[in-house]
C-alpha cells in the first residue's frame, strides 16, 4: 500500500498549506482547541502521534 505522503505531487502541495510552515499558528483549528489545553509551559511532553 502506499503512502500519500510519499507522492511527490501530494506532498509538494501539502507542503504551501499554511501549516506545513507555520505550525500551530498556521492551522485553522489551533485557535479553537487550545483552549481546551492545559498550559504546558516547562513541561516535558512526549508526542507518540
């Protein structure tokens, strides 16, 4: 099987979207989830996704 991420097409445009450059801030829904977090400010955080 393979990976769409492995299409060269499909990742060079997944690449312009907004939040392939400009992480958290780039993705539309950062702004409405964050909330929902606590603040993990000097806390170490393993992200296994």
């Amino acid at each position: 099987m393979e990976n769409i991420y492995d299409n060269k097409e499909f990742f060079d445009e997944y690449a312009k979207m907004p939040r392939s450059f400009m992480g958290l801030d780039g993705a539309g829904e950062w702004h409405q989830l964050k909330d929902m977090f606590d603040d993990f400010k000097d806390l170490a955080v393993l992200d296994i996704g």
